[in-house]
C-alpha cells in the first residue's frame, strides 16, 4: 500500500474540490495513483469532482498568429503567473507564433534553431531567461495552412482557439472559436472522439451502475437487471459523445440550434480546430507556505 501524504491529499482536493476525507478515502482506494482516484471521485460525487479536467496546473500563456491561409496557435509556460504577464515574455510568445506559421518547424526543437536577427529562437529565450531569472519553455504547437479561411479567438492569454472552415461570411468562424474557447469540445464529431476517452467515461459509468447496485443490495432493493445496466452505461456513453463533440454541441449563441445546424444554415464548414488551455495537464508544483516559512525562520536562527 502506498503511503497516502498529506501533500497528495491536499493536491487532489485542489484539483477536485471534494471533501478533504474523501480525497484521502479515494487516494486510499486508488494506492496512491493520483488518476485513479480523480476517476474513483468522479463516481461518488458525480459533478463535485467535474473540475478537475478543466483545472490549469501550470501558468504561461497561449498566444495565436494568423495571416492569410497560414496559422499557428503556441504555448510557451512559465513558473509564475507574473512572469506569463510580462510584456516581453508576451513579445516572445507572439514571435514564437510568427516562426512556425512562416517556417513550419517539425517539432519545438526545430523551433528553437529558427534564426532571428543573428540568433536563434532559443538564444532569445536563454536571454530572457536570464534577465527575468524565471525558466520558460515552448511546450506545443499547431500550424495551419488551408485552401479555406482561418479564424482565432484567444481568451485572456490563457485559453486560444484556431478554427480552419470556409463560410461566406467570416463572423461564421469568429463565433465558432469562441464557441469551442467557451464550450471545449476534443473533437469535430461523435466519431472523431478519442478512444481513450470514450472507454474512460465508460469505465465511470459501469463503477457507478456497480455502486448503484451494491447500494440497493445493501437496502434490501432488487438490483437492476444486466440488461438495463448496460443500456445506462451505453447512455451514459452518447450523452458523454453528445458533449464534447463540437457539430452537436448547442451553439453558445443560440442554444435552440447545435453547431451542426448553425452551419448548415450559413451554409458554412469546420474542417479542423485546435485548443490550447495553458498548463492543461501539467502537475503544477504545490508550495507548503508554512512549512516554508519555518525553513526560513530555522535558517536565520542559525
């Protein structure tokens, strides 16, 4: 068994806001896997621990550059939300979206080697480095290039949105990026959803059919049939795929139509997008205010 700390516990609370006791309950159960209790959460408190797939972990910003038919959404992280605030660590990042829209580097290391002004991107980075005294890395990027439009809708820095589609009036794809910054889809349609995702939602809904039906054992009730716990589990699946999937979402702007419909009625289209959330997925580094106080006062006695 996994020895449960104080500092996991209070990790997943910030990522979930469950109850303290539960955290630790489903650390407990989990042994430790910090994934796996998330997941355990989400079955026993239902929407309670929803939050932790849109939690920002790590500060930066996202920062997009579209010209013509040429694109590129980038995220470059930093370690404090000051420094992502910095007009010259924003001057970096914008540059950063201009090198890959005009140079289509393979991958972050090939962005690094792009010149600038005798340097390179990385000796740019290095420098800023040292003058703020703070590390900063690229992390991602995506480039387009389309024989359609491109539209791109940042909000604050810390959420962008690239939308490739061809529509005749171009308020059609500005309202689409804000769409997808506000609503978040993973894909254009139901097919398009990750596997991985799907048979996690469907891991969800089978551990709750299973409590739901220890809990009716236990109250002396007639438990669900096989038959019908699968069609729960199978439903639970659509509504989940109905959710994230950005052709059946309802349309932000007018909640009678999906998007689906809103573009079939400006006889528009969504080829692609891209999404960037800042520090999505990254485990942020969780600072014990106290513990370093008292470091200090230790230090200073000595």
């Amino acid at each position: 068994m996994a020895a449960i700390t104080a500092a996991m516990v209070g990790e997943l609370r910030a990522k979930t806001d469950a109850p303290m006791m539960e955290c630790k309950k489903a650390l407990n159960e989990a042994e430790g896997d910090m994934a796996r209790a998330e997941e355990i959460l989400r079955v026993k408190l239902g929407g309670k621990a929803s939050k932790a797939a849109s939690r920002i972990t790590a500060e930066g910003v996202v920062t997009a550059y579209v010209a013509g038919n040429i694109g590129a959404l980038v995220e470059i992280n930093s370690e404090t939300d000051f420094v992502a605030k910095n007009e010259e660590f924003m001057a970096m990042a914008n540059l950063a979206a201009k090198l890959v829209a005009e140079n289509n580097p393979a991958d972050v290391a090939a962005l690094a080697a792009l010149p600038v002004d005798g340097k390179t991107f990385d000796d740019v980075r290095t420098a800023l480095i040292g003058k703020i005294g703070e590390n900063m890395t690229v992390r991602r990027f995506q480039r387009f290039e389309t024989t359609g439009k491109l539209a791109s809708y940042l909000h604050g820095s810390r959420i962008g949105v690239i939308v490739d589609y061809d529509a005749a009036d171009e308020q059609v794809g500005k309202d689409v990026a804000m769409h997808i910054a506000a609503m978040k889809p993973v894909a254009l349609s139901s097919e398009q959803v990750p596997a991985e995702l799907i048979e996690k939602e469907r891991s969800v809904a089978q551990l709750k059919a299973k409590e739901d039906a220890e809990k009716a054992v236990a109250e002396g009730k007639q438990p669900q049939s096989e038959e019908i716990v699968a069609k729960r589990v199978d439903g639970s699946v659509q509504k989940y795929l109905k959710e994230v999937s950005l052709f059946n979402q309802a349309f932000v702007k007018n909640d009678k139509q999906s998007i689906e419909q809103m573009l079939k009625a400006n006889n528009a289209t969504v080829k692609a997008f891209t999404m960037y959330v800042v520090g999505e997925g990254i485990e942020k580094k969780v600072d014990d205010f106290a513990a370093e106080v008292a470091a200090q006062m230790a230090a200073v006695k000595q």
